[in-house]
C-alpha cells in the first residue's frame, strides 16, 4: 500500500518514499543510527515508513528533528488491518514468511515503541484502516492533510 501510496502521491508533488526501519531479520536495524538519508531531501513530500520497531520507531525525535529542521511539518498515519487480512495480503510474497507476519502484527499490538508512538512525538496520528479504506481514498486522507 505504500508504493501505492507514493504512485498516486507523485501524481500532485514531488515524493520520496524512506524505509527507516527495515525488516531484514539483522539486528543491526536496532542500532543508533544518525539518519543521513535525511540531510539533504529536497521533494515536496517525504514518506517515511516504519516497520519492524527498530532505532527509528524506539527514537523518532532523532529523524522527525533532521525533517522539521528542514521546514518540514510532519504528520504521522497508521496504515492498519486485521491479522488475517494481513496473512492474505502478504501469501503471495516469496520473500516474506507467515511468521514476518504474524510477528510484526504482534509488534505494532504490543510493543511498546508502536504503542505510544505518536505520544513520544506529542503528535496526532490519524489511522487509516485499510480494509476499509481503498487506496485511492487513504491517498485522499493523506492530501487533504497536506493542504
């Protein structure tokens, strides 16, 4: 849904798409890191995604400063959906198993740097569920909250 996302985003602004937090299994995505994809972005809108509770999700001001010090505003969104819903979506994937699943639907339920994330940043965080939300309508959510 992400590059979906972005597709469609790209169509009104310029859009670069980071993953910050990337499921790999290798432990070093919890490490500190210092975000220098960061420094120099220059698109109109930046998508950051975060997914497997790592040095981003646990840290978020260290990324969200180097943005909003750039004249950024940051707004956050949580794209959600049933376990099952998710098991069907990512059956197909040939890199992905239905323990990855399961384990990062468990992460975002319960896991302490999910859970109050948006609290951290003092931020509103609008969640789209996207089983009920098509696409082309959680792109609309997101531009609307960008004008």
């Amino acid at each position: 849904m992400i590059k979906e996302l972005e597709r469609k985003l790209s169509m009104e602004m310029s859009v670069r798409c980071i993953n910050l937090d990337i499921h790999s299994g290798v432990s070093s995505n919890h490490r500190p890191r210092n975000y220098h994809n960061l420094d120099l972005v220059s698109e109109d809108c930046v998508i950051v995604e975060l997914s497997d509770g790592g040095d981003a999700t646990g840290n978020p001001h260290k990324w969200v400063d180097k943005l909003t010090s750039q004249g950024y505003s940051v707004r956050l969104f949580l794209l959600e959906a049933p376990l099952d819903e998710l098991r069907t979506r990512t059956a197909v994937r040939k890199d992905w198993s239905d323990a990855f699943t399961v384990g990062s639907w468990n992460c975002y339920k319960y896991y302490p740097n999910f859970i109050d994330f948006a609290e951290k940043l003092g931020m509103a965080q609008t969640v789209i569920d996207t089983v009920r939300v098509s696409s082309a309508e959680a792109t609309q959510i997101v531009l609307k909250s960008l004008t």
